[in-house]
C-alpha cells in the first residue's frame, strides 16, 4: 500500500505566490510512489489568499487538499498547530507559500526516511552546492548564532535549526505535536529541542537550495523573532519534553 506525505502549508497574505506555489507542490512527482496531501491553513489572511486557493481547489478536484482557516491571525507557529492536528499521513513537511523553497527538493528530504534511516529530515540553507540567493549578511549571522545556540542545548549538530523545510515521520512529530505552545516563529526551536529529546530519535540533514525574498517582497521575520527565538531556545532547551 502506497504510504502519503502530508505537506503542511501555513499561509499569511500570500496571494501573489500561494496559487502557484500549490500548482508546483501538486505537479511533483514523489520518490518511493508516495501519494500527497496538502494541508493548508490560512492565518486570517487580509488579501486575496482565500480566494487564490479556493480557486486552486476548484481547478484542481482531485488534489487531496485539507483547507482550515483562523478568525484571527495568530502566527506561523498556530497555523502549524492547526495543520498537525489536521494531516493524515505517514511523514509530514512544512512548506512555506512564499517561493523560497523548490518543493521539487522535497524528494530530497523524504529519501534518507524511505531507506530507513532517519525519523526526521532538515532541509539545510548552508550545505551543498545548490542554488541561494544573495541577501542579507546579518539575518545569516543570526541564522548561525540561533542554530548554534540550539545546538548547545540539544547535543544536535544542525547547520540550520531555522529552516522551513523539517521533514517528521507520522510516530516521531505526534509524540510532540500536543504539547506545542510557540505560535509565531518560536515554533521551530521549540519542536527542534522536543523532538531531539525523544530517545533514539534519528535526526539528518540534507543542503537544498533557497530563493530568499526582500522585504519588500514580503518577508516577514523581523529581529524581534530572533529575540524571541533566544527565549524558546532556552525555556524548551531546559524543559522536559
């Protein structure tokens, strides 16, 4: 029986990127024969967000696509609350609507867990040869300071805590998914320190490529999340799991 990836997709104002972000995630073709379902949660998005999926859908009727939207904006983070306890398959992926990941390197992720040697799968900014945008010099200082910082907690070995691509399979993110609590950006220290707590849990990374945006082409994060990310490194870091 053909095992499903479930690709989670948390959406905020993204109009312009979502429709064609959702064509390129339901045109791959997934190693292994995975079959695909896509998780969309739309965090109270005050463009034209809901429109361009609900138009994708109408297009798109045999896409299996889980569509969940919040009253209220409340953060990257409460939208992956959202689709976690919303998936159904056997591995799970964050994907962001923005661009900035190819979801054709997916693939990449999903391999080491399909030859059975990961439980969860980072998809590294800094490794390998692939394509990265040139931007900007202090958010990669950041980036290296936050993953380092992590890294002293967790006893992991990481060359990008903070990316967007984090690859689980179904029994490794549910044993952390309920206790969950960061709904904005914190999010990704904090399931990093749970999951490295879990005993013998097997944590790879692979480099893929990344098509970073400018602000004013609609980045979001701020220094402000960076700040807070210090914070849930160290709460989550020094707390039980």
């Amino acid at each position: 029986m053909a095992q499903t990836l479930s690709i989670l997709i948390p959406v905020f104002n993204e109009a312009r990127t979502v429709r064609k972000l959702l064509e390129r995630v339901a045109s791959v073709h997934f190693i292994g024969g995975v079959k695909t379902q896509l998780v969309v949660v739309n965090d109270c998005s005050k463009d034209d967000t809901d429109a361009e999926v609900r138009a994708f859908m109408r297009d798109n009727p045999t896409v299996d696509l889980v569509y969940r939207q919040h009253e209220k904006n409340q953060g990257k983070g409460a939208a992956l609350h959202t689709a976690l306890s919303a998936f159904t398959g056997d591995f799970c992926v964050v994907q962001d609507a923005d661009l900035e990941y190819d979801p054709n390197e997916i693939n990449v992720l999903l391999k080491p867990v399909l030859d059975g040697h990961a439980d969860v799968v980072y998809g590294s900014r800094f490794m390998g040869a692939h394509p990265h945008r040139v931007l900007y010099f202090w958010h990669t200082v950041g980036n290296r300071m936050l993953t380092t910082m992590s890294n002293a907690f967790t006893n992991l070995n990481l060359t990008d805590m903070e990316t967007c691509y984090k690859l689980w399979r179904r029994d490794i993110i549910t044993q952390v998914a309920p206790t969950l609590q960061e709904k904005r950006f914190g999010f990704e220290p904090e399931v990093t320190a749970k999951v490295a707590k879990i005993p013998n849990v097997r944590i790879y990374e692979v480099g893929i490529s990344y098509f970073g945006r400018s602000y004013d082409e609609g980045k979001k994060i701020n220094w402000k999340d960076g700040v807070s990310a210090v914070r849930c490194i160290v709460k989550y870091g020094l707390g039980k799991r």
